[in-house]
C-alpha cells in the first residue's frame, strides 16, 4: 500500500495557523530585546564593550560634558609682593642717606638694593618689603638689639643703629644702611625716610 508523502499530509489550514504563531511569537521577543534584529547569525548578543555610550559619558542634565580624569585646575600665578620695594625708596633718597653716590638698584623679589661703585667709599642701602622686613625685626629682636619708636610713622615703626622697621595696614618695610662710619650720624636721616616710606604704603 502507498502512503501520501509528508509534506502533502502537513498542508492546509493547520500549517498556516502554526506558521503565524510562530511569527507573531518571534516578534514579540524581538521587540523585547530577547532576539537581535541584526544581521544573521547575531544571536541577539549584547554589543560590545565600548560600542556605544555608557553611564559614565553620559552627561548631566544641564548639558555641559563631564570632567575626564586627566583634567586639572590651572595654576594661579605667583603673588606679587604687595609693593615694589625699589618704588619706596628711589635712587637719590638712597644717595642722600647714604650721603654718597651709589650704583643703579638691583631688584630681587622683595628686596631693592643700592651698592656703592668700586671706587668706594663703602655704602649700601637695602629695602625689605613683607615678610622678608617682618623676620629681619623678629631675628634683631631675638639677638637682644635695643629699639628706639620712631614717631609718625604708620602704624609703628622702630629703630636700631643702622636700619628702621615700618608698618602701616600689615605692610612691613624695613631700611638698612651699611656704613664704616658712626652709626649715629645717620639716626634721623634713617627716620626722616621711614616717615617717608609709610606715607607711601
């Protein structure tokens, strides 16, 4: 006895009713994320690491992008003391306690110096401003040195054999006059230029 073939035994209204299940069935999952929708033989695996934007590049609601974490604060500049020291005391205020010619100043981050020339005689004046003229009084105070206040000047001001200390709003300032002769020839002239300077701090 012959028998129909298979496929002849699966055709009709059963077949078909299968067939739109099965792809109703495979839609659903698709639209899920259970099935990939790419190409074939994608297996419906998730993308690779790195392939598209994770939480981390994700950027916040206002818009601006995410700092990334070689990114650094710049670097503020350097304070620049609060006065320039050679603007305190000018080359002929200089020459004029010194009671000699001196060479053009050379400036050096807080300080102002003028030398003598070569040729002599001995001479130098030198200008501290900010913490620089504040540790020098500190090191004279603790050496035992005996100060002297110089009156009208800033906000206080004292004086030794050789140099005065100025202060006025926080600014210290400090004159030092280097001399082989009597130290007492140059007492007043050393604060008459202390009253000088506070003026101009």
């Amino acid at each position: 006895m012959t028998y129909p073939a298979t496929s002849r035994r699966r055709t009709g209204p059963g077949r078909a009713v299968a067939v739109a299940v099965a792809g109703l069935t495979v839609t659903a999952l698709a639209g899920c994320g259970m099935v990939g929708v790419g190409g074939a033989g994608d297996g419906g695996a998730a993308p690779a690491a790195g392939g598209g934007p994770g939480l981390a590049a994700t950027p916040p609601p206002g818009g601006d992008p995410l700092p990334t974490a070689t990114s650094q604060a710049p670097e503020e500049p350097p304070a620049a003391p609060p006065v320039d020291a050679c603007d305190l005391v000018s080359k002929r205020e200089a020459e004029k306690l010194a009671g000699t010619p001196l060479d053009d100043p050379v400036a050096i981050r807080e300080t102002c110096t003028y030398t003598g020339p070569v040729t002599g005689p001995t001479a130098q004046v030198e200008v501290f401003v900010g913490d620089g003229a504040k540790k020098f009084l500190d090191i004279e105070r603790e050496l035992g040195h005996e100060f002297t206040p110089i009156a009208g000047a800033g906000d206080e001001a004292y004086a030794e054999d050789g140099t005065v200390f100025v202060n006025k709003g926080g600014v210290w300032v400090s004159i030092r006059l280097v001399r082989t002769d009597d130290p007492a020839r140059y007492h007043k002239p050393l604060a008459d230029l202390a009253r000088t300077v506070a003026g101009r701090l």
